[in-house]
C-alpha cells in the first residue's frame, strides 16, 4: 500500500511540469501501469486509465497547470 501511494504522490507534480497532453497522458499511462503492477491489477487498463487522466488532467484544474 505504501509503495502504491508512494508512486501516485510522486506522479502528480511530475504531470504539472509536462508541456502538453501528448507528455502528460504518456506519464499517466506510465504511472498507471506501475500502480497496477504493484497492487497487482490488469496492467493494460491501468495504463489506460492513467493514459487518459494525464490527458485531461489540466483540463479539469487537477494537475496544477492553470
């Protein structure tokens, strides 16, 4: 459990310093797939999943990019 809010607390300042939505969704698919790899998920969805966050994540104010 630590190592999966380890690495999703490292992830989210990482997306702000990202200059585009193509760098964020590729950090988000990268990180999601590494948190579904240490809690033992489907790897492919949580690349996915997180592909897509990074992706709108400064669209939706939660990225820190204003």
């Amino acid at each position: 459990m630590r190592k999966l809010l380890a690495i999703g607390l490292l992830a989210m300042p990482l997306q702000a310093c990202m200059d585009n939505d193509i760098q964020r969704g590729l950090l988000g698919a990268g990180v999601g797939a590494a948190l579904t790899q240490a809690t033992g998920g489907n790897l492919y969805a949580g690349a996915v999943l997180g592909g897509l966050f990074g992706t709108v994540c400064d669209d939706v104010n939660v990225c820190g990019r204003r």
